[in-house]
C-alpha cells in the first residue's frame, strides 16, 4: 500500500508541477501598443508560439559575394551577426531571434512584425556611408570621348540611338527640371549654382559623335553632376561596369549614381555624380544619428562624430568651403549639399522627399554600423498575423475534436477502464504541454498537428494493455493476475513502438527547420508523456481500482 | 464487455495473393503515373521560388490575375483558389524566376505584390503568407529531406534488428520499405504536394508502420513458445494476427480519429500532411497484417531454422521473456 501512495503521490506532484509550468504568468516583454513597441507586462500562458501561428517574418541571409568574393566568411558573418542582432534589438521586435546558421548564414525571425519589406531593408542595409566632394575639374568631360569608345567597341550605343530624335525636347526637360528640382543644392547659393549648371548644360555640345556618353550625358545643376535619361540608364550603367571603364576614369575620381530618379513631365532621369574617390570620412567615425523633422529641410538625420572623426571632418571641410558634398550610402549619392562652412562634431543628411519613417530608419542602421559584407536573401517567409490567429483556432478545434472522439471511442468499448484511459489522457495532455513549456520549444502549425497525432499514438498504449488484460482474463485468470499480466506482456511493445518513433522524430528534428522542428518536438514530448501515463499512471489507476474493491468485482474493461 | 474482432480465426496468411496483387498493383499504377507526369510536385521549399498567399476583397477574375503577373514578367505562374473564394495562392518557380531568386529571394515576390496592388488597388490585396526560397536553399533542404528519409530508414532498421533476429528483422524492414513505397505511389497518384510537412509525416509513418509490425511479432514470437507439435509457421501466424487484431483494429480508429480531425478542420496549409498520414495508417496496418507475415513465412522457407542456432534468439530477445534462455523442446521450430 506505501507503493500505491507513493506513485499516487508522484503523479500528482507531477500534475501540480505541469500546472504550474503552464500557468499564465507576468512577464516582461516587448509587445505593441498604439503600433509602437514598447516593455510591458503580460500576463501569458508559457508556451512560445512559432512564426507560423503569430505571425511574422522568418529571413535566411547569406554573404553576397556577386560582386566581390570573400575570404573569410564564417568572420565576417559573425561581424555582420553583431550589427544585425544590433539593429533589430533598435527597431523593436517582441522576442526576435538572430543567430547564425552554419558558417554561411544568418537566420533572423521577427515574430508579429507587419511591414516585411521595411524589416528587410532594415536588415539588409548595408548601411556604408561616405561623405566625397563632388568633382569640379569636369573630369568626366574629359574623359568622355574615351568613354564613348569604349562604349562603342562593346556596342552599348544601340539602346540611345532611337532617342536621339528627341534630343531637343529632353533638353528643354532638363532645364525646367534643375528650375523645379533644387532640393540637392542646399541654401540659397545651391540656386545659383543650378542656374548655372543649366547654362553650361545647355551650351555643351551633347550630341557630337553620337557617343552613348556625349549623346545622353548632361551636366547638371551643381558640379560634378550628371543628369542622364532613363532610357539610356541601363546602357550607361552597363557601360560604366565594364572594366575597360575602371582604367578610363578619371584619376582619383569614381562615379556614383544618386539615390532617387527625378521626374520632369512625361521624362524619368537620374543622376549620375563623379566624386573624389577619397571620402572624407566614412560612417565608422559617428557615434550617434538622430531622425528629425527640420521646418526647411523636411526629414533629416543629425549625426555625431567621434573626436577623431569630428577634427578631420572639420579640416577637410574647412579646405573645402563653397564646395558640393555628396553624402554616399551603400554608393548611392542621397545628397549633395554646398559646403557654407567647415563642420565639426554635427552634421546632418538630408532625406529630400522621404518619410519620417525613412529617416527613423536610415538613423537606426547609422547607429549599428555598417554590415562588413554585404547580405542577400536566401530564403524568406512572411506570415500574417491573421492567418496564424486562425491557424491556432483550428488546430485547437481539430485538437479537441481529435480528443472528443477518441473518448467516445475509448468509453465506449471499455466502458470503466475507457474512463480510466481518459483520465490518464488528459494527464497526457497537461504533462506533454508542460514538457513543451519546461524545455522552451516552440510550438507550431505542424507542432500542433504533431500534438494532435501524438493522441492518437498515446491511446495505442491504453489500448494494447485493455486487449491483453481482457485476453488474461478470458484465460480465467484473477484480476490482480490479468492486470499485472496484461502491463508486463505489454511492455515490450509499447516501448518498442515508443523508440522507433521517438527515432525518427530525432532525425527529423536534426534535418527540418523550424515549423518541422515543431512538429518533432510536440512528438517526442508527447511519446515520452504517453510513455508514463500508459505504462505508469493507468497501472495505478488499476492499482487504486483493485485496492478500493479488493478485486472481487468484475472489471469492465 | 463489448467486442469487436474477438476471437476471430481468419485465415489471413492464406490470402497472401490477392494482398501482393492489390499493393503491387498500386506500386506500379503510382509508377505509371509517375512515368507519365512525370517528377514529383514538390512544395517549393524544395524548388526554389515564390509562394503568396492572396486574400482579395473581392472575388477576382483568375485570368484578370494571371494577365496582370504576365504583364509583370511572373509568367507560367500557378495560380490556385485556396479555401474561400477570395483567396488564391500563387506559385511562381519558373526556372527563369528561381534563378533570378540566387541574387535575393524576395525579388519575385516583391515584383508579384506590387503588380497585384496595381492592378487591383492597394487596399483591396492582402499578401497573408508569402514564401520566397533562393535555389541553394532549395536544394539544400532536398538533400536534406532524402538524407532525414534515409537515415531514419537505417535506424529502424537497425534497431529491428537489434530486437529481432534477422529473419524477424528483414521481414519487418521489408514491410516498412513497402508502407513507404506505397505512399509515395499515394502521393504521386493524388498529386500531394511534397513539403517539409509531408516529409514528417513520412518520417511518422515509418515509426507507426513498423510499430504495428512488431507488435504483431512480438506476439509471433510470444505464441511460437507456446505451439503445439505440427502447427506450423503460418497457422502461429495467423493467431498471433487474431489474437491482436482487436488491438490493430481499435488503434486504427483511434489514429485515424486524429488524422481526419486534421484532415477536415485543421485547414489547408495542414492537409496534404493530415491525406499522407491517414493513408499511411491505414497501409500500416495493412502491410503488418498482409505483408510481414508472408514475407516472413518466405524468409523462414528460404532460409529454415536450425535447431539450435537462432530459434531462442528469437524467442528470447524479447524483454517479455521469463529470463529462461534455454529452449525447451516445445519452442523449437521444426524445420519445414
């Protein structure tokens, strides 16, 4: 009878204990209020819930190394790691996950996350940033005629000869668009160089030799800009790779492609910017950036420089008065302000016509720092809240419709014993949750399938127990003998079954990926449960049955 | 009490014929087809390319939504009503689009939901489950799945025939391969769609199909300690099925009360794995009944016992046994 209270005793402490590893409690946690992430206190059940049924983005990155190879890359993306992990920490995810993968891959999963495409830019922003003066030797124009042939001798003209015919209208399309367009120029002295700029774009001679250079390329507005049509972008831009061009350029200069297409009418174009190849400074020197709204300027982002950065800056800046200079990120010109004076520790990048949400977000990627090496998306899931919200109610449903009718099915062809199996099910269910919950796994759509099946699987050891205990008795044996016959014979199988698909639950926990993960999880955690209720828990059960009746009574089994 | 299948005396060995004729014949029908389609339908974590779920506000015009995708370049996409009316699910795997997903994955999908919000307004299209995977990735987690496949095969297999002796053994590993055969040719007849998901439920079903295999073997063993003189192989066999029948039939039920729960509430995204798994219980159950035993029945004609040798392997393996290693006469298997 000790034996009895003791088991008794266990599987209670074990149920107090499940309960208590599953019971709603207060945790500190990023959640959203208002669209803003925020700390606060919520108060939930312990059970993590994958990507699958909250909803969110899972992303899979990996070195891009199309246009330059790297060496050691299991290094640099453990340094990338660190800037990733950095911004996503900033932008506010409740509970992200960022971690290698391999030495080749970064994962990061943002849980309730809305706007994919933003938290992959986010991601993803290289974030190198530059600050060149721009060019006012008009090297390019120098250059051009060696630039044309190199064009020709690849036969890049083609794309540009159709247009020439419109020529003129692009003209004029061009000098009402430096009237419209002066928001690179800084202050009021930006208007009188783009008055300028038109002038001398005007008076080249564009269409010499019917280059695809000197055809499409006009000077802009301030010096060392280029205005080029979007029909001839690609072209040009093709061109400009090719790398007979690296040898072509202009000594200690590069060209850099602006941001943002300006629009004139029916006509895109875009600007092409030729800058000292030396920076300035480079973003690693700043220490803070700041997103802010100026009355003028519209949306800016004001930086900090460090001492060393802030004394360089200020030398450079100070040779450099009444200059352009272009501020590059990730090699695009964002723009190019008129040096009014040298400055020091605070600067600021002005965002044209971008969003206070665009400045928020260029600071954000400032601060971290820049990715040593460029990342590209391998692989990308995105999973509206919706749709997991929805996914969870039907697995529930599913999950106790599953439960329902197998107690119909166990109560009604066991009758007592059914009851007893019941029982030791929904033990089954508390303990395999709180085996979920204990070891911090994750639950998921495929996980809650697993769970659902694992019910199924469960009751088989119920089930081989009743039918041997039933064939014991029919061999007219006692109770207590049929009871104790019917575990002991049942043994061996149930273990058997239990390993071999614990087994392959292992293999695939070892080869899936997350959802999957799941789904081996909920079923190894919930064979190891119907393990110790089957084999355990239904023998007390019996234990309590035959001690309550003596074994006189006949079993209903 | 109440009882099904009690103390039946089905001759199920004898049947052996008509069982190989039904699963073989399906193998090769599932063979045909795949000779005919030709490749399995893989779910596109596996491919490589861009999988959208659209949910609209109102019922669009499929050939509105396949114009607009053309337009956009996504051609040869597959588009599918899924659930309701207003949500449809777009397959873009072109290996033209899967190649241009090696520089970033997220490219088509980007290109697909902006065509979308175009053509139908941007309010109006909900992008509720997008999928996007590079080819590498895609390959990777092919090789991935048939590495899963195999080396779970070969720790069932071994551990078979840790706890069998080889005859049990190669019987049993033989009827999981076929359960496994079987469902492929399930699957590739009905045309599932092999994702990771359907690869668990592979990976499920070979535990579960070699489970009831061993039960029903255990129980062979059990009853060949208690045969009488002369019986022979196939009438033990045929008892031990009976005598566990009840069992087999009632944790038929059991799962299967699972399986079609998931099958018929648990949604879409859950049911190619809810068909696999419902069909595979019940090949399972089939196979330990139909397959296992004749296969056992051959291996023990090709390869008769010997007296001495393997017959309390057998017999004893088990953990069920009462510690006795010496066979007694009555346990040895006369040679047939």
């Amino acid at each position: 009878m000790a034996n009895l209270k003791y088991r008794i005793l266990l599987i209670v402490g074990l149920f107090a204990a499940s309960v208590w590893a599953l019971f709603p409690r207060t945790v500190v946690e990023r959640v959203k209020r208002d669209g803003v992430f925020v700390y606060d206190t919520v108060r939930r059940v312990p059970l993590k819930r994958g990507l699958d049924l909250q909803g969110g983005m899972h992303l899979t990155l990996e070195v891009d190394e199309s246009k330059q190879a790297v060496v050691d890359k299991s290094e640099a993306l453990d340094r990338a790691l660190k800037v990733v992990r950095q911004r996503i920490d900033e932008f506010g995810v409740s509970e992200p996950v960022v971690q290698k993968a391999g030495n080749e891959r970064i994962i990061v999963e943002l849980p309730g996350i809305d706007d994919a495409e933003r938290a992959q830019d986010v991601v993803q922003k290289s974030a190198f940033l530059e600050f060149q003066i721009t060019d006012k030797t008009q090297a390019f124009e120098k250059v051009m005629p060696r630039f044309d042939e190199i064009a020709r001798n690849a036969g890049l003209s083609a794309a540009s000869e159709a247009k020439t015919s419109g020529d003129t209208t692009k003209k004029v399309g061009v000098t009402s668009l430096l009237t419209q367009q002066s928001d690179s120029a800084k202050d009021s002295t930006g208007k009188a160089v783009a008055t300028t700029g038109a002038d001398s774009g005007a008076a080249t001679p564009a269409a010499v030799a019917g280059g695809l250079f000197s055809t499409n390329v006009q000077a802009g507005q301030i010096p060392g800009q280029y205005i080029v049509p979007e029909a001839a972008y690609a072209a040009i831009e093709r061109a400009l790779s090719l790398p007979a061009m690296q040898d072509a350029m202009p000594p200690g200069k590069v060209m850099r492609w602006g941001v943002d297409s300006l629009v004139s009418g029916t006509q895109r174009f875009f600007a092409l910017y030729v800058l000292d190849s030396r920076p300035i400074i480079t973003g690693d020197v700043l220490t803070d950036a700041r997103p802010s709204t100026d009355p003028v300027e519209g949306n800016v982002v004001q930086f900090t420089l460090n001492n060393e950065g802030a004394r360089r800056f200020k030398v450079e800046t100070g040779k450099h008065v009444k200059d352009n200079m272009a501020i590059v990120l990730d090699q695009r010109v964002v723009t190019a302000p008129v040096l009014n004076s040298a400055i020091g520790r605070n600067g600021q990048i002005t965002l044209g016509g971008g969003t206070l949400q665009s400045a928020q977000d260029l600071a954000l990627v400032l601060r971290a720092g820049a990715l040593p090496v460029p990342l590209k998306v391998a692989e990308v899931r995105s999973i509206g809240a919706s749709l997991g919200a929805d996914s969870i109610n039907k697995g529930a449903i599913a999950l106790v419709t599953a439960f329902l009718l197998i107690v119909v099915i166990l109560i009604g062809y066991y009758r007592f014993s059914g009851m007893l199996a019941v029982a030791a099910l929904l033990l089954f269910l508390v303990y395999t949750l709180a085996v979920l919950a204990g070891f911090n796994a994750v639950l998921t759509l495929p996980g809650l399938a697993g769970f659902v099946l694992s019910i199924g699987i469960a009751v088989d050891a119920n089930v081989l127990i009743f039918e041997r205990i039933r064939e014991e008795l029919d061999h007219g044996k006692s109770n207590r003998l049929a009871i104790d016959e019917g575990f002991r014979h049942a043994l061996s199988a149930i273990i058997d079954t239990s390993a071999t698909t614990i087994f392959s639950g292992m293999v695939l926990y070892q080869f899936g990926t997350g959802p999957v993960r799941g789904f081996a999880v909920t079923l190894i955690a919930g064979l190891v449960a119907s393990l110790f209720t089957a084999l355990f828990v239904s023998k007390t059960f019996f234990m309590i049955w035959l001690s309550r009746t003596r074994g006189n009574q006949t079993l209903s089994i | 009490m109440l009882r099904i299948f009690h103390n039946t005396k089905y001759e199920f060995v004898k049947h052996w014929r008509i069982a190989a004729g039904i699963t073989v014949a399906f193998i090769v029908a599932g063979l045909v087809t795949f000779g005919i389609t030709g490749g399995v339908n893989y779910s596109i974590e596996f491919t490589g390319g861009t999988l959208m779920q659209v949910q609209f506000k109102q019922a669009p015009d499929v050939a509105v939504v396949r114009s607009t995708l053309d337009k956009a370049g996504i051609t040869g996409s597959e588009i599918q009503q899924f659930g309701s009316a207003t949500e449809y699910t777009i397959r873009a795997r072109d290996e033209k689009q899967v190649e241009e997903q090696a520089a970033g994955a997220e490219g088509i999908s980007k290109k697909i939901a902006s065509a979308l919000d175009q053509q139908f307004g941007a309010g109006n299209v909900t992008f509720v489950r997008t999928e996007a995977v590079g080819p590498k990735v895609g390959s990777e987690l092919r090789s991935g799945a048939l590495t899963a496949m195999l080396l779970a095969s070969l720790i069932t297999l071994g551990y078979l025939a840790f706890r069998f002796d080889w005859r049990f053994g190669a019987a049993a590993v033989l009827s999981t391969a076929h359960d496994i055969l079987v469902t492929f040719a399930f699957i590739k007849m009905f045309d599932i769609e092999v994702s990771l998901t359907v690869v668990a439920a592979i990976l499920t079903l070979l535990g579960y199909s070699a489970n009831d295999t061993i039960i029903i073997f255990d129980r062979v063993r059990e009853d060949l300690k208690k045969r009488a003189k002369g019986e022979s192989l196939s009438a033990v066999l045929d008892r031990a099925i009976n005598e566990t029948l009840p069992r087999s039939v009632m944790t038929h039920a059991t799962t299967l009360a699972s399986t079609l729960a998931l099958l018929v509430i648990a949604g879409g995204v859950i049911r190619p794995f809810a068909w696999v798994m419902a069909f595979g219980v019940f090949v399972a159950t089939f196979s330990s009944i139909y397959v296992a035993g004749p296969l056992l029945i051959w291996i023990e004609s090709k390869y008769p016992r010997t007296t001495s040798d393997s017959t309390s392997r057998a017999v004893n393996a088990g953990n069920d046994n009462s510690g006795d290693t010496r066979p007694r006469k009555s346990e040895r298997l006369a040679t047939r």
